[in-house]
C-alpha cells in the first residue's frame, strides 16, 4: 500500500507539470492506478515466475506482446477519460503530459519496469541461496559418504592385523616362552592405538613410529631367526602429522606377502620426513609366485590415500625384481 500510494504521488507529480488543476491531475492518476497495478502484478506473478525463470522465453515473449496490447488499450481510454471526462471535452484544459500517449505510456511502464526488475533480483538470490544449500547438502553427503568408505576400510584391516598377531601370541603362550608378557605388553600398545587413535584424522608421525617398531618386534618374536629386518627413521620432525595406521599396513603387507629367501624374510623400511614431505620406502624379498599377489591391503591403502591425501601423494609400487618395493611420498 505505501509502495502503491508512492507511485500514485509519483503520477500527479508527473502529470502535474504545467498544470494548476490538482483535481483534474488527482482523478487522472487514479484512473492509470488499476491499469499500473494490474500490469505490473501480471508482470511479476505470471509472466517472470511462470516463464522468463523457466526459460520458456517463446511463451514469455508471446504473453508479453499480449499484456503490452491490452494495457496499450487500457492507456489509450485512459487518454480519452481524461479528454472526454475530464476535460468535458475541451483538449485545452487537458494536463499537458496527459494529451500525449507516449508520455502516458512511460509514466506506467516505467513503474512496471521497476517492480519487475526489483522482483528478477529477488527470485535471483532466491536461487542463489537454494543452490548454495544444495550444495552444502551434497557437499556434507559425499562428506558422509567419504567417512563411511573411510571406516569400512579400516574395519577391513583392523580384523587381518588382530588375527595375525593374536596367532602368533598363541603359538607363545602354547609354548610358554618367556617373551610372552613383553609380547601382550606390545600388542595392548598397538590395541589401544587401534581403537582409540585411529579415529582421530591425523596422529603425530612419531606416535605411528613408535606402534610400527612394537609391530616389528611383534613380528621378529614370530619369525625368530628367519628374519632381517632394518628400520631407519632418523630425521623426523616432532610436529608432522600423518592420518594413523596409514604406513602400519604397508608393513604388515611385507609380512604378510613377503617370501624367505635363503633362510632370510629381508625387508628394509626407510622413512624420511621434513616440513612439508614424508618420504616412506618399504621392500621385501618376494618369490615369482607372489609377485602378482599384493593382497587386499594395498587396494584399501590406495584407496585411503585417495580420499585422505587427494592429489597430495604419490604411490609407486615395483614388482618386478627379487624385491617387491613400494615408495609412498605425502604433501602433508
């Protein structure tokens, strides 16, 4: 109502110029006042929503010409009601922007216009914000997703770790060797990592470190003499983070894959990090029958790193000599 009261203000202004007749001027305005407003709601309820948003521009741009055509009319007895009316026929006490159509045309289209330009801006940010929520919506969804995928391959190769080194503890405690207690002691180590930090998104490398060497003794408890085993760690940054039991089962896979040779499993593991790289370097001597085999953890590995360090991380992985190697280097 204040809107509409402001344009019939705006009318008798306009059509006031020159023209001391404030009657005559008051009556014409309000006779272009239904004529505006039935233009303009046509304009921003039917013809923008219905189809100038939804690209149906032959049908915006046919209804359109219809509108224009009707309120043309509608203008033009506005004219004669004013001449006619009015005037009493006298063209001499018309208003003088009155007596011209096209004065008359501007005045209502010029307010038609505005409203369907503020309405455009409108249902603009309108679906501005609805594409901005659904995006976040999807966003949070391949999110969820991700996290999902994420858990179902730890589950995939928390149960293979378990089993392993439970088995080997069994066969100490059938034994009843005295490195049983040590070994319990290791594995609680490596059972409360498992369950309790591997749901945080990043671990201090050095945490990781320390649950690979209980590993490797775990492992060297097992394979007694017929393991070489070499572990260089040496410049390590304190604060460098990596996501946990990341690196832990590339080595259970040399264990798991690897073959002996000569009386020996060898496996060498280098693992190098600075400010902003981790460089990880694992081999195993391998055997032509399980050069082709890498088992399931490498195909979850990868795909961990792809959703953990995207386009962040490069994976080369050699078989084809006597050693099975893997080098890992993160942009952390």
């Amino acid at each position: 109502m204040i809107f509409w009261c402001g344009v019939l203000l705006f009318f008798t202004y306009f059509f006031g110029f020159e023209n001391n007749d404030d009657s005559y001027i008051l009556n014409f305005s309000l006779f272009l006042m239904p004529i505006t407003i039935a233009t303009t709601y046509v304009s921003i309820y039917k013809l923008i929503p219905d189809y100038l948003i939804k690209k149906k521009y032959f049908l915006f741009g046919l209804y359109s010409v219809y509108t224009l055509i009707v309120s043309g009319y509608l203008i033009l007895v506005s004219v004669f009601f004013g001449l006619g009316y009015l005037s009493e026929f006298e063209y001499s006490n018309m208003s003088q922007l009155s007596k011209n159509l096209f004065f008359v045309m501007i005045a209502v289209y010029l307010v038609v216009i505005i409203v369907s330009a503020f309405k455009l801006l409108k249902l603009n940010l309108k679906h501005t914000e609805k594409a901005k929520k659904l995006e976040t919506k999807i966003l949070e969804t391949q999110l969820k997703l991700k996290e999902q995928e994420l858990n179902y391959l730890k589950m995939q190769i928390h149960p293979h770790f378990l089993f392993n080194t439970l088995n080997t503890m069994y066969g100490f405690a059938l034994k009843k060797a005295d490195e049983t207690p040590e070994m319990i002691l290791k594995l609680s180590n490596l059972l409360d990592y498992l369950l309790y930090q591997v749901d945080k998104p990043f671990v201090l490398l050095t945490e990781e470190i320390n649950h690979i060497k209980d590993y490797i003794e775990l492992e060297k408890m097992r394979f007694n003499d017929t393991l070489n085993v070499s572990f260089k760690c040496d410049t390590i940054f304190k604060t460098t983070k990596i996501a946990p039991m990341l690196l832990l089962p590339f080595i259970e896979n040399s264990f798991k894959h690897g073959a002996i040779k000569n009386g020996l499993l060898s496996i060498n593991i280098n693992l190098l990090s600075n400010k902003d790289t981790i460089d990880f370097y694992i081999e195993n001597t391998q055997s032509k029958q399980e050069k082709s085999n890498s088992g399931i953890g490498l195909h979850n590995m990868q795909k961990r790193l792809d959703l953990l360090y995207k386009n962040k991380y490069t994976l080369t992985i050699d078989d084809t000599t006597a050693f099975f190697k893997v080098h890992l280097k993160l942009n952390t």
